[in-house]
C-alpha cells in the first residue's frame, strides 16, 4: 500500500534539520490545521516524484567513498583465505543502486529495486531493513550514511504521530519513510509511516530498538563518541525506553506486542509477547545501557535498564527455553495449581502441545519458544529472535550452543536449499485461517509463515561466529551462493525446503544483497562481529533453566 500523506515534514520545518535539532519538539495537536495541512501538503506532494537512487548513481563518486569500495568486498583480496566471489561485487553494485537521497546525502537504502512488481511500499527506507546496509556500510568504511540515518531518523521521531484522532508515544521510530522530489521548488521532502499507513495499521515495535543498536554499532566501529553524546540523541534514546520501560499492568519484563509489529509485520497469531521484540528489546537496552549519560535524568534510566534487564534474563531463560528435558517437563505438567509454589506457573495444559515439536525437539539442542503467556505457549521456532538472543547474550552460553546443536540437527528443516526459514513449522488449513485471518500472501512455506529469507544470514552468520562455528555459516554461504544473485537476490523463498522463489517476492531487495555482503565480511575479518555482540555480563543474573522447582529472584 504506497503511503498515505498523513506524516509529512513541511519546508519550514525541514529546513532547520541540518543543524542539531536543539529545537526539536513535537508539534501541538491542532485537529483543525492538521486536516488543512495534510490536505495542502497532499496536493503538494502529487505533483513530486520520488527519488529514484539510479538517478543520483553518479553522485556517488563522492570523496565519503572509499576506492576500495569500487573494487568489490573491502580486503578481500589481501588476507583472505577465499578468493573474492563473483557475487560481492554485483551486491556492491546493486547495494549502491538502491541508496536514497535527501539533499545530496545518502540518507539510507530503498527496501527493493524491482521494477517488474508494483513498488507498494517497497520504494520506502526501512528502519529495519536498513540495518544489515548499515552494517555493510560500516564494515566497508563508508560510516556517513549509517550518521545521516540516524541523524534523519531521530528527526522523523519528533513528528506528531496520529492514527485517526489516536495520538501514538513520543518516542515512536518510523517502520519507514520516503524522500520525494519537489521539482517546483528544486527540494527534497520526507515522508514517514509509524504504521498509519501500514497494512494492518501497526506501528513498528522493532524500529526504536534497531535505532539503538545500530547507534552502538556505529559507535563501536567509528570511536566517534560525539554523535551518541548529542543531547538530542541522548532525548531520543529516552523517548525510546520512556515506551518500553513504563509500568501499567504487567505482570512479566516481556513487553506486550501487537501482532505484526515487527518483521513479521502481517497477522501471523506473534501478537503477547514474541520473541523476536523480546531478543531485541534486550539486545537494544544492554546498548542503551552503555551509552547513556547519567546527566538528564539518564541515572534514572540506567537504574531501570538494570533492574529490568535482571528480570528479563530470568524470565526469558526459565521460561522461554525449550530443550528435549523441559519439554518432558511441561508434557508432565499438572494444571489448575494455585500459590507460590506452583510449578506450571501459566497453567499450559500439556494438551495443547502440538504433535510437531515432539519430532522437531532433537536430544541434542533447544531454542526459545515464540510466545509465552498464560495458558498459550507458541511453540515455533523463530529465527531472528533466537539469533539475536545470542548476539545479546541473552542466551546463556549452555542454550547459545543448544540453539546452533539445532541447527545442525534440523539442518533440512530450518536450511533446507536456501537459508534461512523465518519460523518453523508453517501454519496450514484451519489454523492458517484462525490464525493469519486467511492471508494469501501467508499460505503455508510461504513469506512469513515458513518462508525462507536470506536476509536472516547475517544473523546466523554473527551467531555462529559468537559460538565459535564458523564452518555451520560457511555451509549456508556456499548453498545461498548457488542461487542468489542467479535469481536477482529475492525477498523470499517458498516450499518446505526453500526451493522456489517466493510467490511475491521482490526482486534485488536490498537486505538480502547487504545481507550476504555482511556475511561474507564477517566472516573474513571476525572482529567485525563486535559492533552486533554484546558478551554474558556477570552481572545479569544465571537462573536456573528448569521448571520443576519454583524460584524467586
Ligand atoms: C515486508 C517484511 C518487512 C520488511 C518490508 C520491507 O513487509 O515483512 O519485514 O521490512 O517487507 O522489505
């Protein structure tokens, strides 16, 4: 769905952008004038084009780009015990074809570059779908753009945000945004969806946390402490965490999520407490965490930060983790218990475990579970977030080599012919109509419903580097590069095993080209890994990993 015009940043507001943003603050809400603007810049807009990045190709012979960008994979040919494939350098080429433009600035990378298939959305920057271009770009020496984004992006965070006459938090990142041409006025303008223009209308739960981790990324790899110290940075991080961190009626550290609200960003029945926001929010505290300054009114949230870092590694430890003894623990259950003492604390009833994961669950390996709240366990296995629970350390080294065991041992199941399944299994017949709402896009081995998604390589290639595996990501490289670039890097694969090119899946869509790219340079120089890994802090506590006695913190 091409985005609505409702999030537009005016001229006047626009211009004061490439300063500090001292004077960032949100808009007041005016109903009446907002209606009239929307409509002014509604018109406006129509007659703008958006930027086509091939068309500002050429400005990218810019002094910011280093010559060893135009030769491929940086390095690549020096230490490196593979010789470069051929592959690197078309994904350098299309990489670089799909940077947007705002302002003469390479301000981020359009989510695909296919003309063949209505744009919808597509021709948007995605927050995440950024990343793995950021990561590449860093890895490359081209910091800028990952500077200009966030920069860019913290601006687009002080925008009001309204979904009918719903006003959204403060701290909400975009899911994406959009630079537009104004011919007329020979000027650039931004357009940015917090999800009022999202199918389903949900606003990107992901997007604030990838902000912040990218932000540790970036400052990790450049030493450049200045950018994190700017006030307004500083604010942005706290609008993020004033979100995430409030107290309400929770009972569990886990944040409460709508479905689809992140890259599972259709109904997919991830709508409690899933695992990916869960991995993320974690990872994205822990950076948060280091670079907070106590000044402002930081003291108070780095306090936060550690208490409920505290609590969300127990939580998510005890009772996300699933290995072949805990799930003989919870087929053992009994129900309706009452008290402290009980031991099935959220009443599963044994019964409701599906019959798959009894196949699934190898002797050897574990992972955490999709889900978990009272009475509903969602058993599959997803991707993201048990890669980035080990990135973060969320995973205690035990389930950090427990979740690559599995790997191994479901090889065919979550590798197949192309890496990486999104979720396993798929959801099929009636479940699929319960639970997705009779999507078509998500029949089942299909896009997110256990699709395969070669972005996800990155990720698995950081976790294996983490544990030390790197020969499990080497095997997935070499299957992907079979394929991949032949196939113009698709969005996703279909099938069980991954064979077919997704039903609707763009082509060159550009985090799996920067995936792949960050793969391969991870993999040549490790030290990489750094500006993505967080290790176990001592101080974040080691709880138990079974169920069967009860425990308090
Ligand atoms: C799809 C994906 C989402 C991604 C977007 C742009 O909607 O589900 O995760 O950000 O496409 O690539």
């Amino acid at each position: 769905m091409p985005s609505s015009l409702m999030t537009i940043e005016s001229l006047s507001l626009d211009s004061a952008d490439e300063g500090l943003m001292m004077d960032m603050r949100p808009r007041p809400l005016n109903l009446e004038n907002r209606s009239m603007e929307e409509k002014s810049l509604n018109e406006l807009a129509k007659g703008m084009e958006p930027v086509k990045s091939s068309e500002r190709l050429e400005a990218l012979a810019s002094p910011s780009l280093s010559i060893r960008s135009f030769l491929g994979t940086p390095r690549s040919s020096c230490h490196t015990p593979f010789a470069p494939h051929p592959m690197v350098a078309d994904a350098w080429e299309n990489l670089r074809k799909s940077l947007v433009y705002y302002r003469g600035k390479p301000v981020g990378t359009i989510a695909a570059l296919d003309s063949t298939e209505e744009a919808l959305n597509y021709n948007q920057v995605f927050v995440r779908d950024f990343f793995p271009s950021a990561l590449a770009f860093l890895m490359n020496g081209e910091p800028e753009i990952v500077k200009n984004f966030l920069l860019k992006t913290l601006h687009l965070q002080a925008w009001e945000k309204r979904i009918d006459c719903f006003t959204l938090g403060e701290g909400v990142m975009p899911a994406s945004f959009k630079v537009l041409h104004d011919p007329e006025r020979h000027t650039d303008i931004l357009i940015a969806d917090f999800g009022e223009s999202a199918i389903g209308r949900v606003a990107p739960v992901d997007s604030g946390f990838w902000w912040i981790i990218l932000l540790r990324a970036y400052i990790k790899c450049t030493g450049d402490h200045s950018l994190a110290d700017m006030p307004d940075i500083q604010r942005g991080m706290r609008l993020i965490l004033t979100l995430c961190l409030s107290e309400g009626f929770d009972t569990f550290p886990t944040l409460l999520c709508a479905d689809g609200c992140c890259m599972i960003d259709r109904r997919m029945g991830i709508y409690g407490y899933p695992i990916e926001i869960q991995a993320l929010f974690f990872l994205a505290l822990r950076c948060a965490r280091v670079l907070l300054k106590p000044e402002g009114g930081g003291k108070e949230f780095i306090e936060r930060i550690d208490k409920r870092l505290h609590a969300l590694s127990y939580h998510m430890r005890t009772y996300f983790w699933l290995d072949h003894e805990q799930l003989n623990n919870i087929y053992r259950y009994k129900t309706e218990e009452y008290s402290h003492t009980a031991v099935n604390k959220f009443n599963v009833i044994p019964d409701s475990i599906p019959d798959w994961v009894f196949d699934f669950m190898p002797m050897r390996g574990g992972y955490f579970v999709g889900n978990v709240s009272p009475a509903r366990v969602d058993f599959r296995w997803f991707c993201l977030g048990n890669c980035v629970a080990i990135l973060s350390s969320l995973a205690t080294p035990e389930q950090a080599s427990a979740i690559m065991d599995l790997f191994e041992e479901r090889w065919e199941d979550l590798i197949g012919d192309m890496p990486l399944k999104i979720a396993y299994p798929t959801l099929e017949n009636h479940e699929w109509r319960i639970v997705t709402g009779c999507d078509p896009k998500n029949t089942r081995w299909s896009y997110h419903n256990g699709g395969s998604w070669p972005v996800l390589l990155w990720l698995l290639t950081a976790a294996c580097i983490k544990t030390g595996r790197p020969q499990i990501a080497r095997k997935a490289i070499e299957l992907m590069e079979r394929r991949l670039a032949k196939d113009h890097w698709p969005e996703y694969y279909d099938g069980k095993n991954g064979r077919l090119i997704g039903k609707q899946a763009r082509k060159y869509q550009t985090w799996s080209i920067a995936g792949y790219l960050v793969s391969k340079m991870m993999l040549e120089d490790p030290s990489h890994l750094g500006m993505i890994s967080l290790e176990e802090d001592k101080r974040i506590l080691k709880p138990r990993l079974t169920r069967s006695v009860s425990w308090t913190c």
